[in-house]
C-alpha cells in the first residue's frame, strides 16, 4: 500500500545553542524500485528551519502550522545524517519538534489534496483537487471511498496533470456542536488497472456552516499535522478557531476535521 510511511522516532540529538539543531541519524538499506520514490516530511515544528540532509540544505521551512514535505531520493544513501537547524526566535518560545516520517510513495501520486464541502438539501458535497506528480502509460482513475463504500469514481485523461472532482450529495448524518461527533472513514484513491497508487485516508464529520457562539482557540503548542487534540474536539463537539495567514494551504490538513473554524490573520 502506498505511500508506505516509516516515523523517524526518538532518539533525537539536540544540540543547544544560539541556534538549536535536532539531529538524527537513520538507515536506508533498501534499494527502491524504479517505480518508487522516497519523500522526508517535517510533520511539526514550531520555528522556522533549514532541513539538511548529508550536510546538504535539502529544504527552508517558515511557516510553524504546515508540514515540509520534501523529495531526497536522490540524496538518500545507506547511512544518513538528518538535522535540523532551528533558526533564533525571540521571546520564550523553545523549538519543538514532532511528527517526522520518511515516505515511500509511486514516482505516480497525488499532491497535496485540498478540498471544499458544499451543502445542497442538507447533504454534503466535496469539491477535492489535487496535483498529478508523475506520468504513466496506464490510464489512471480516481476513487472516494466513505466508510468502506465507494461514493465517487473519476476517470482521468491520458494527459492529465491534476485531479479535480466533485462527489454527489452524501448521505451523512450531520455534526451539531456540543454533540458527539459521528466521524465517518474517507478514502481517496489513485488507481491503474493493476493497482493503487496511491491512497489518503481521513477520519472526518460533516457540519453545515452557521454562527458559532462560543469556540476554542487551538492551542499555540499544538501543531495542525495530524493533532490528535483536534481529533478529540471533533468527537466531543467542541468548537475550535484556527488562526492562519494562508488557509489555501492550510487546508489539506484542516478542511476535514468538522470542529474548526477557520480565521484568517494578517500576521
């Protein structure tokens, strides 16, 4: 199944300083396969970064609430030196660092998934796009599975560099704050006809736009990438307001948790 995630887990060396630098040492024994490419993502930090790899700068990182995802195939070897070099903040912040992976996707893949949800008749519509990283000789479609069933299904065209879809109306029940939220499983996936290519995979509810009377503040320590806490507000009903300058990019990791509102900020 791809991508095929490996966590980068501790220990971590942390070097203080002026400038702190996580550091890390890891293996890579395996040879991939011609149609394989190995990703490194910097799931959450909370300043920002250089990522470098083998003493080469690989990646600058300066947005905390976004992940850094970036491609090191090419300079992957069998044994490997991470660090990360945190750039001098001021004020009390102390860096953090959680959430880092080393992924094995298909040389063909989906970038990014971004996404809207659109009411008609009290049901949910999801307008989904993504990227088209790679080609391939094979005609390729597109899947969404809700809860084990598929809902949607999208041939795309031989020339095709994006995926861009809309679902039908979805048969859900509907998330009111300050009740348990009844998260439902979402799949998308990338098919050929021999196999997937790529697959994503969401917990997610389903809520209609309104008036939000009262709603937490996410919390600065938290990171949006994977926050178990926003998986918790949403099962418990609790409504959360989330600060960002850039919600288009924000949005592949926020639009499917029903409990946040977002807000946008100048800063």
């Amino acid at each position: 199944m791809y991508p095929h995630r490996i966590q980068l887990r501790e220990p971590w060396q942390c070097l203080p300083g002026q400038t702190m630098v996580f550091r890390r040492a890891f293996r890579w024994p395996t040879e991939l396969m011609p149609f394989e490419e190995l990703w490194l993502i910097v799931g959450s930090i909370n300043v920002p970064c250089r990522v470098m790899l083998n003493q080469k700068v690989v990646a600058s990182h300066h947005d905390a609430q976004l992940p850094c995802l970036v491609p090191i195939t090419s300079q992957v070897q069998m044994q490997n030196i991470l660090e990360i070099v945190c750039e001098p903040v001021a004020g009390p912040r102390a860096p953090q660092l959680n959430g880092v992976f080393l992924e094995v996707r298909r040389t063909v893949h989906l970038g990014p998934i971004t996404g809207k949800v659109e009411w008609t008749e009290k049901k949910p519509i999801l307008h989904l796009h993504a990227p088209l990283h790679g080609t391939s000789e094979k005609r390729l479609s597109v899947a969404v599975m809700l809860n084990d069933q598929e809902v949607h299904y999208l041939e795309l065209s031989a020339d095709a560099r994006e995926m861009d879809l809309v679902t039908p109306p979805l048969e859900v029940a509907i998330w009111i704050p300050g009740q348990i939220n009844q998260l439902h499983s979402l799949d998308v996936r990338l098919l050929d006809p021999a196999c997937i290519l790529d697959q994503r995979h969401y917990q997610t509810g389903f809520r209609q736009h309104e008036t939000i009377a009262t709603a937490e503040t996410f919390p600065p320590q938290e990171r949006l990438f994977e926050s178990a806490w926003l998986e918790q507000a949403d099962r418990e009903g609790r409504v959360v307001e989330v600060f960002t300058s850039e919600v288009s990019l924000a949005l592949p990791w926020l639009w499917h948790h029903p409990s946040v509102v977002r807000v946008y900020s100048s800063v």
